[in-house]
C-alpha cells in the first residue's frame, strides 16, 4: 500500500476545515482516502492528514499541482507544507 502523508500549519482550524473537507473531490480523483486527520495535541494549528494512495504519481501530480496550491491559500495555510510519499 502506498500513502501520502502532509504536515502544515493552519491560521485558525475552525475555518481551515470546511474549506478542506470541500476539496474531497479533488483528492478523490487524485486517488487520495483519507486515513487519519490529525492535530498536534501540543501545536493545535498543526494538521498532519494520512491518505492512502492508489497511485503514487496521481498523488505526487496533486501534491504539485495549480489548484491545491491555490486552495491551501484560501484556507489559511501559513506554511509550506511538508508531503511525503510512502510505501
């Protein structure tokens, strides 16, 4: 089984969420189920999500891509996200 696994840090998780959760379809047709979204019980405003993966490079296409980056804007992410690819 092959994942995807992300780590950033959001301005205010109450309002990152439904922005997030109204990306599903994207993720889905990148081959993404979400496994775990998780929050640093120390950190709140860090977010670690753990999809599994269909197809590695579908992911690694999504990770890169124009739309995420845009959205990952819009919702409030305040860093560069950490994505790891795993087998």
């Amino acid at each position: 089984m092959a994942y995807m696994m992300v780590r950033h840090k959001v301005r205010d998780f109450n309002e990152w969420k439904p922005g997030y959760d109204g990306h599903k379809s994207a993720r889905d047709a990148a081959g993404l189920k979400e496994v775990y979204l998780l929050r640093n019980a120390d950190a709140p405003h860090e977010v670690i999500a753990l999809f599994e993966a269909t197809d590695l490079e579908k992911a690694r296409t999504f990770g890169d891509s124009k739309d995420l980056k845009q959205k990952m804007q819009e919702v409030g992410i305040i860093d560069w996200p950490d994505i790891y690819f795993l087998e």
